[in-house]
C-alpha cells in the first residue's frame, strides 16, 4: 500500500517570480525617497538596490543593501522602504512571506 507523499516544504521567502501573481509587483503603498539635498546641489546621481523580504501581510520585515552609489542615497532609500507596503502574495494558493529587488533611481532633471 503506498503512503501518500506530504506535500513538500515552502521554503520562504518566495522568490518574486515564482509567486502566484506570476512576478508582477503591487504596491498597497509606494514611497519615493527624498534626494539628498547635498547631493542634488553637487548633481550627484545613483541607485540604490535593496533586496527585502515582505511578510505575508505585505509589510516589510527586512531589507539589504545590494547596491549604493552614495551613503546619502542609502539612507534615503531605506527612509523610504520603511513606509512600503505591498500587497500580500500567495505561492500555490498559501500565503508566503517573498523576496523582492526595490531599486531606487535618483535623477536630476536635465
């Protein structure tokens, strides 16, 4: 008689892509970061990357950086990320804790 297989472990955080949404990003709500007013008055420009690990509620449990092209830009990027919410994904129909790349843009206007 064969034992029925439980169905495998979800290791979270999910990978975006493989969410149920197929990948494609919502935001409940999106911040745009402060440029940094030394850095606007210099026309320094850059990108920040945060990796972060959304809850199964949509808020933001953790984040890394990645990726900066300035300390001022960091800090105005994880200002930012702090107030992000996004809306709560599911992997085969289970809600899940996932992993996203946020990146932040900062650019003077010409």
């Amino acid at each position: 008689e064969p034992s029925e297989s439980p169905a495998p472990e979800v290791v979270e955080p999910v990978l975006e892509a493989f969410l149920d949404g197929g990948g494609r990003r919502h935001y409940v709500r999106y911040v745009k970061p402060e440029y940094p007013e030394i850095y606007r008055r210099t026309g320094h420009e850059g990108k920040v990357l945060l990796e972060v690990i959304v809850g199964r509620d949509g808020q933001v449990e953790h984040y890394r950086v990645l990726r900066s092209d300035g300390e001022l830009f960091t800090a105005a990027a994880i200002e930012a990320i702090k107030k992000f919410r996004y809306r709560p994904e599911t992997f085969r129909g289970q809600p899940v804790r996932f992993v996203v790349v946020e990146p932040f843009i900062f650019k003077l206007p010409k």
